[in-house]
C-alpha cells in the first residue's frame, strides 16, 4: 500500500520550540533557508508578493495583503532581504519576534544611516558626503575630489542607483539621472579611494551572544554584480583580525542574531568598510558545500535558538554566479568537483538565476577547474576564459 505523502510538510519531528519561520522574502536566499532549515526539522513560510518566486518550492507565499494571516503562521520571524518594508519588520518583531532586530534593517536600509554607524563604531570607511541639491553635489565634488561616486542612499543594489563622477561635465548628468531620488532621501557622495581588491566576511550571532566567523573571501564583480567569490581569499592572513572586530563590533552594538555580512575594500592602510548586508549573501554561496555548517544553516540554527555550527572550510572553493542565461547543466556537472544550484528563475539580462560551486578533491587543479567551468558560462561574468 503506498504511504500517503500529503501531510509531508505539515509533520514536524523537532523537539525545539520553533516549528515555523516566517521569512520576509521569497527570493533565492529564502529558498535555500528552507533548505537548510528542513534538515532541522524546521519549515519555513514566506512574504513575497512577485509570482512564480524561488521560495514556493520549498513552502507557503504569503502576500503582503496577507500579512496577518502571514504573521499568525510563525512561531519566529526572518527576513531574506533588506528592502523589506520598515513597518512590517516592526509589526512582527513586536508581535513575536523578528531575528535580526528591526534595528539592522533600519541601518542597512540607508547608507547614511551605515555610514554614520561605521564612524560611531570606529570602523574606517570612505570620505562622504550627504546630497540634497545640485549645489551640494558640487560641493561634494570640490570637498572630497573627483572621480566620486554618487548613490542613493536608499534601495539599490548589484550596481543600481550609482553613478561615477569623473569630471565636471558629470556633475549635471549624474544629477540628472539621480536628482529625483532626493524627494525620498538624500544622496550619498562617496570619495574614490585606492584599493587592490574586494572581499567580505560573514559572521554569525546566536541568541545567547556567541558569534562564529567565516573566513575572508575575494570577490570579483562586473558591470556591479557579484560575478566570483575565492574562499578563503588567499594572502588575508594579516587582515582577518581587523575584519573580525569590525563585524563583532557591529554584531554587539545592534544585538544582533542571525548571519551578518560586511563587505570591505582592502588597502594600502588596511581594511575599509562598505556595506553591511542583515541576512545571508551571495559571497557566502560557497558555504552549502564548502564549510562544515553554510551560513543557510547557521542562520537558521541562531533564529530558532540552536546551537550555532562549525563554520571551519572543508576545502577551498570558487563560487561562479550564473547571471542572465542557463548553461548547459550536463556540461556543467561532467566537470568532477562542481556542484549546480538553480533559482528556478526565468532568463534575464543582469539577473542572478543559480550559482556553482567548485571545490575538486585535489584543491591544486582549483583554477583549472574553474577555467573549464568559465568557458562554458555565457559571457556574462566578465571573467577571463
């Protein structure tokens, strides 16, 4: 007789107390949280109001229309993105409790807000400015020279809402393209500063106040968008302490629960701080296969109250952003060491639709793995071939 399957989802064999988490979001990040989380005996339910979104494979969509049939579902809250709205977070962080606090996303939300926070916190950044004119931004440019970049300093994200001032014939256009953003928030002028390259380093807080870290990674990006992530990143040895108490110092101001991630520019003078990111991220993709706990896992272990797991690497890794166009997957996979991860998105110019990992059981032959990997992508990773 076959075994009925249709309460599958509704069964739950934990013995903690957190059976269901309401996750803001329904993008890829929510969908690999449900991963994760089911391995906890956990499930997971969703606010997302775009169709045919990831996370419906893994659980329940709720629309924002639906946001209190949304919050009596969860016996805790989360979130997968940090435009979510403001007043919702709150409403369910007052209602049962929102990991991380309301307070991260109020801070990631605005990069004056962060900006402001790094300065408070004695964590180098930037030279900036804030921008409200057209007669600011040339101050702007006068006070802190050109090129600068100019950002809204609300939403945006992978390379939106930016525009490098190079001269002063810039300043007109880039107040052309950007001006209209001010009637919401000001801008936000950033100082070009040296630096050889990108990386980033995710940790983890637990409810109780213990905090695990991830190693540094290489991030290479193109046209703004995380196109390769190198775990860990070579040759960071005497950097890591300094990313380590900039993320603790920032983990312990904000109380913060859950996976954090801090993206920085290394320097002839160290270490600079561009963004923080209230949620898992991209440069952590790796994690699912290459640490011993991914950050999927560890985040969903902090919310729910769980011990938090080792976040050692099994071996080095490359992560490679499947962006725009599907490969073909049996090419992919006939390449030993490289696992695929598909978003069940439909094909889009800039959009992230999967990811691969690639960790060969000899890590000498890495970049030649990786080489094969590159050449058949679409060419849309700016990446050597």
């Amino acid at each position: 007789m076959p075994i009925s399957t249709a309460n599958f989802y509704t069964v739950n064999h934990s013995n903690h107390a957190v059976k269901t988490v309401g996750i803001l979001g329904g993008g890829q990040l929510g969908m690999m949280l449900a991963e994760s989380a089911l391995a906890l005996g956990i499930r997971c339910v969703f606010l997302e109001d775009a169709p045919n979104c990831p996370a419906r494979l893994l659980g329940k969509v709720y629309s924002t229309e639906q946001l209190g049939d949304f919050a009596d579902s969860s016996d805790i809250f989360s979130l997968e993105f940090e435009n979510t709205p403001l007043s919702s977070a709150k409403f369910l962080e007052e209602k049962t409790g929102l990991f991380p606090p309301s307070k991260a996303l109020f801070i990631a939300q605005d990069r004056l807000n962060e900006k402001n926070l790094f300065n408070e916190l004695n964590i180098k950044t930037t030279p900036f400015l804030a921008v409200n004119s057209l007669d600011e931004l040339q101050t702007a440019c006068d006070k802190l020279g050109l090129p600068l970049v100019l950002k809204t300093s609300r939403g945006g994200y992978d390379g939106k809402g930016q525009f490098v001032i190079k001269t002063d014939n810039d300043v007109g256009v880039a107040w052309q393209e950007l001006g209209d953003a001010t009637k919401i928030a000001p801008l936000i002028a950033e100082g070009f500063i040296h630096f050889s390259r990108e990386v980033s380093i995710i940790a983890v807080r637990s409810q109780a106040g213990e905090i695990r870290y991830y190693p540094l990674v290489e991030n290479e990006h193109f046209n703004g968008i995380l196109a390769k992530t190198t775990a860990p990143a070579p040759n960071v040895e005497n950097l890591t302490a300094q990313a380590q108490e900039n993320i603790k110092k920032l983990l312990e101001h904000l109380n913060y629960v859950g996976v954090l991630t801090l993206e920085l520019f290394v320097t002839d003078d160290g270490l600079i701080a561009n963004e923080i990111a209230p949620r898992v991220h991209n440069s952590g993709h790796w994690s699912i296969e290459g640490a011993v706990c991914s950050q999927f896992e560890n985040h969903m272990r902090a919310v729910a109250g769980l011990p938090l797991g080792d976040t050692s690497v099994v071996k080095p890794s490359v992560m490679l952003n499947v962006i725009g166009q599907y490969p073909s997957i049996s090419e992919i996979l006939a390449i030993d060491g490289v696992h695929y991860h598909g978003y069940d998105k439909q094909e889009r110019m800039g959009r992230k639709i999967g990811h691969i990992t690639i960790m060969p059981a000899d890590s000498q032959t890495l970049d030649e793995t990786v080489d094969k990997v590159v050449a058949l992508l679409p060419n849309t990773l700016g990446l050597d071939r």
